[in-house]
C-alpha cells in the first residue's frame, strides 16, 4: 500500500521551532515534486513550499526566510523545518507527493496539528 506519514507536530511557543518529516512508502518506483501545505481553523488549504525531484524550491510569500524544505531522496523523505513560528502557523499540515507506481498520482499524508500558543 501507498502511502505517506507525516510526524513531527506538536505545541510550541511562539519565536519557535519545529521539525516536519513525511515518509512514502510502499511499491514506489521514484518520487516526482513534494511539497507541504497548511490548513488553519475556518480557511481554505495553502501552499507553504514544494520541491521537485532536483531541489528546487518554492515558497509561500507568508514563509519566506522562516520556513525551509528540503529532501531526502534515498529515504523518500520530505522535511519542513519551521523557525521564528507565530499564531498564524497554527495548522494541519498535510505533505503531498507525486508517486511514480506503475503509474503517477498525487498522494497526500493525514496531516499533522502544528499549534503556536503560549
């Protein structure tokens, strides 16, 4: 089975850090871009940053300077490291992937609760 597992949430103090990973597993042939998105209380789900299979990267204007992606290919890991976190990180954040099984398809984790509060 397919699948991707986020883990790394949890309650933090505002000026804060936090260190997201998330996993694919199973029967995959490569990975194409990964990327994070973030849903807070009441709004629709954002982009907080993608990154494809050779690094690029990009970034929402509101993370920019805070938050950084990165990859590990030979893990099939995704990481989001969150620095200088504010109310307005609080979150479900959901990793999202492009598999390549024996087709391609856009996979998405459960989400893990990123909350900011003192």
């Amino acid at each position: 089975q397919v699948q991707l597992v986020e883990s790394g949430g949890g309650l933090v103090q505002p000026g804060g850090s936090l260190r997201l990973s998330c996993t694919a597993s199973g029967s995959i042939r490569s990975i194409n871009t990964m990327g994070w998105y973030r849903q807070a209380p009441g709004k629709q789900r954002e982009l907080v940053a993608h990154i494809t299979q050779g690094g690029a990267t990009n970034y929402a204007d509101s993370v920019k300077g805070r938050f950084t992606i990165s990859r590990d290919n030979a893990k099939n890991t995704v990481y989001l490291q969150m620095n200088s976190l504010n109310a307005e990180d609080t979150a479900v954040y959901y990793c999202n992937a492009f598999l390549v099984t024996d087709t391609i398809r856009l996979y998405w984790g459960q989400g893990t609760l990123v909350t900011v509060s003192s």
